[in-house]
C-alpha cells in the first residue's frame, strides 16, 4: 500500500486572514518555478490563518515567501506519505501507527481520481519511527 515514504519540510506561515492570502502565495511560488506539493491551512485566532506548505524546494519557497512580506513562518519537520490511491490504503497505514502508539499530531494530503499515488503529509509525536515501521 506504500509507495514511497520520506521525512520533508512543511512552511507554516502565520498571516492576516484575508481573502486572497492562499492565491498570493501560490502565485510568487508559481512565479519562481516551485511547485506546492501540499498545502492545508485554517482561520487562528485574533484574525490569522495559518498556512501549511510542502514545496518541492523548501529553501526557494521559504526565501520567495520571506521576500514578499510572509516573515512569520517556520519549518516544521513531517512525513510525506505516497500510498496506493485505494479504499483502506490510509486505514492500513494509521493502524500501524495506533498499534506501534504513534501519535498523529495533524495530517492533511492530496489525491487523484485514479492511477496516481495518494500524498498524505503528518506530524506525529515520533516521525523518526514512523518512517521507519513505513519503511519495514
């Protein structure tokens, strides 16, 4: 059911709640070349949202975004998951982690209609383990 399993980088940035944020920021990245490999974001308190971005270049993302005003934004460490595009594919990992008491912190992925993998992007209380019972 696994495809492919990594540890990767996501950005979180902290930003006014506007409307518009998400295309402004998927635009300077478009604008430079870099492609969003996942993304999820929420409404925070006091009128901020925060962004969550895996880009296929880290570093080029995080500078392109800090040149164009998003100074508040950190790297946080996940595990980018390519799984079988099918029913049970995500049970069958989740379980795995709930048997080895690997705690999910959040999640969030991507999918096609078919033929292509499923990314899912977590953050768990041990990545380092996680990707290892993946990767056995």
């Amino acid at each position: 059911m696994i495809k492919d399993a990594n540890l990767g980088k996501e950005l979180v940035i902290t930003t006014d709640n506007k409307a518009g944020i998400l295309a402004n920021m998927s635009r300077i990245l478009a604008d430079h070349g870099i492609n969003i490999e996942g993304v999820a974001g929420y409404a925070a308190e006091n009128n901020q949202a925060k962004i969550m971005i895996v880009a296929e270049d880290t570093l080029r993302a995080k500078e392109a975004l800090q040149k164009a005003g998003y100074t508040n934004m950190k790297e946080n460490e996940v595990i980018v998951v390519e799984l079988e595009n099918k029913p049970g594919a995500l049970k069958a990992i989740t379980a795995k982690m709930a048997d080895a008491k690997i705690d999910i912190r959040y999640t969030y992925g991507t999918a096609c209609p078919s033929g292509c993998p499923a990314r899912i992007i977590l953050a768990t209380n041990n990545n380092e383990k996680a990707l290892v019972l993946f990767k056995a």
